[in-house]
C-alpha cells in the first residue's frame, strides 16, 4: 500500500497532485523510491529540491496522522482507495490524499456544489437554505465549503433537512475556519461530512481556499451559485467547474442588488438559470414527484395591492407609502397583517416580498 508515502508527499511544500502523478507512473510501489539515495534521485532526474524532500523524509511526521485515524468515523482516501470519489478523480489535479471526517455515505448520492457570498441578502440567505432543504430531502448532498454566507446557509438547511451535506475546508480537518462555525462543523459530522486535502494542522492561509473550491466543484455534478459579486471566489468556483466539463447554474437576483451580479455575468456567458429547486432536479436529471406541495402562502387578496408595491429586495416604508398611495397608519396596519401571514418580512431598512 502506498497511503505511508502519499501522506509523506502531501507534506512536502510546493509538491502537487501532478508531481505525485509523475512519481506514481515511474514509480508505482512509491516505497521503492523513497528507498533510493539522494544521489541516485538525482541521476534518475528528480529536480534536486524534490529530491532532498524526498531523501531526507521524516517519517514521524506522519504519526499524527495514525493518531487522528483511530478516532471514530474518521478517515484517510488516496487515489488507490475504492471509497475515493470517483467524479472527483477525474479531474487533472485530484487531491492524492482526502482527510474525511463524518458519514462516508455521503458520497453515494449525487451532489451539487451550491457556493456564493460571504455576505447574502437576506434574501439570498433563504434562498440558499430553502434550496437545500428542497434538494437535500431528494437525496441530493450538498456540497460547499464551510464558509460564512451561502455556504454555511447550504449546510444549515441540510441539516434542518435531515439531509448530507459536505464541507470542503481550506485548512486542515482539525482546524475549523472560520472558528465560530465550530458548532456547525459538528452538526455536518452528524450525518455528513467534513473534508479536507490539507495535512493535519494546516491553518486558513489565503493560498488554500481557491484549491479547495476545485474540490468543491470536481465532487460535484453540477455548480449552483446562489448570490456572488463580480470578484468573488464562487465566480473562481464556476470556472473552476467549467474547466472539470461540469455544468454551472446560476439564480438571478435584484438588478440593485451587487451581489447578485455575478450570478447575473454567469448567466450572461450561458450558465442555466435557475428560479426553483425543479429546475436543479431537472438538470441533474433526477425524476420530479408528480405531486408537489405549495410552498408559499396565496397573496391576502385586501392587501394585494400593497404587496406589489413590496419587492423582493429591501424596500423602505416611506417607498411602500409613496408607491401605495395609503397612509402612514394603513400601510404600517396592513404590513403587521402580511407580516402575520408570512407573505412579507422586516429586515433592516424595511420589509422584503417573500410570496409570488
């Protein structure tokens, strides 16, 4: 078994999964080269740097790694493992060593990447969370990568959902960034799965996070960005996924809304659009239920035409006034009512639509 010797490369600074492809193909028994003398790597042509790594391993460095796998549901895949996720080995830049930690099962279903801002709407915060909660419950695990925003939302609604979901980290499995997401990673091991390429101890250098979002989208079947900006890591993501042959969804928001404008520019280049959890379902060619259940409540037909004077980002009272036409006193009436009946919400600076 090679996994002592992938675990000692994936250690090794500036050494990737394409210099560990090269080493493989010469080398299948890597014991057999981290046997040979410095001088002898030399002569075979391993560059001089790789070869010192090589030659002067300390292989106690590893023993972290065997501690850390005798807790429960913990786990170390490599490429030569039947558990590695087959999707994610078809990439050009697999991770050689997955550090998993949760239900492995998690990986049997099909899975969607849904990534976005670390800074949501309030809309885009439930939009995200009522998504995977739609999706998680057709047997769909979710994939995102643990941080605040879209990606933590993802991972409450499949939680809420009884669903899997996988959170893909940029630091080590043992180092949850960011730290007040501690009780959420917990709660994913519960019945998903924290994941992480990364050695044990690894910390949330800037460097890690775009080579994580290439796992988040090399998992899945599909990307889904929720909300992003312009210059935004899941915009990284979506290409990302593009480059792995992989589709990209996107769901348009507010034309007023910046952080809606990078689902905007995706879609622009031809990402599907997406308005409801079925048309995900429907790309990833999952069979929909031929009964669905209403998930928004009918418009109260006396406060129809204040609710169009709502939109679905934030709107001020003193426009809802101005575009009502009412009075102070029955438009803040009439909101209490709709805000009773779910059909619209106070959020900072006003009240935001949540019905059609």
């Amino acid at each position: 078994m090679n996994k002592r010797f992938f675990l000692a490369l994936n250690r090794m600074p500036q050494v990737g999964p394409r210099t560990v492809a090269k080493l493989l193909r010469r080398w299948p028994s890597l014991q057999e080269l981290f046997e040979l003398p410095l001088s002898q790597l030399e002569q075979l042509g391993v560059p001089t740097s790789l070869a010192m790594k090589i030659a002067t391993f300390d292989f106690r460095q590893l023993d972290m790694d065997w501690r850390w796998l005798e807790a429960e549901n913990q786990v170390i895949l490599t490429w030569e493992d039947a558990l590695y996720p087959p999707l994610l080995k078809e990439i050009h830049d697999a991770p050689p060593v997955l550090y998993a930690k949760g239900d492995v099962s998690s990986f049997h279903q099909p899975m969607l990447a849904m990534v976005g801002t670390r800074n949501p709407s309030v809309t885009g915060s439930e939009t995200a969370r009522r998504f995977a909660v739609e999706l998680s419950a057709k047997k769909i695990t979710i994939v995102s990568g643990l941080a605040l925003g879209i990606d933590a939302e993802a991972h409450r609604g499949c939680i809420d959902a009884q669903g899997k979901t996988i959170a893909v980290m940029g630091t080590g499995i043992d180092c949850i960034y960011p730290r007040r997401h501690l009780k959420l990673a917990e709660q994913i091991t519960e019945n998903g799965l924290l994941l992480s390429e990364l050695p044990l101890q690894s910390p949330p250098i800037a460097g890690h996070f775009p080579r994580r979002n290439r796992i988040i989208s090399g998992l899945s079947l599909c990307t889904l960005v929720v909300e992003a900006a312009i210059k935004s890591g899941s915009l990284i993501t979506a290409r990302m996924a593009l480059e792995q042959n992989r589709d990209v969804l996107a769901i348009p928001g507010s034309i007023y809304n910046p952080q809606a404008r990078g689902c905007h520019y995706l879609l622009q280049q031809g990402a599907k659009v997406v308005t409801c959890s079925d048309d995900v379902l429907e790309e990833l060619q999952i069979e929909l239920e031929l009964t669905t259940t209403e998930l928004t409540p009918v418009l109260a037909s006396e406060n129809k035409n204040l609710v169009k004077c709502i939109g679905f980002e934030v709107t001020r009272v003193d426009q809802i006034i101005l575009r009502s036409g009412l009075t102070v006193d029955k438009v803040v009436s009439e909101l209490a009512c709709l805000e009773l009946q779910g059909i619209v919400k106070a959020v900072p600076g006003g009240y935001l639509r949540c019905t059609v």
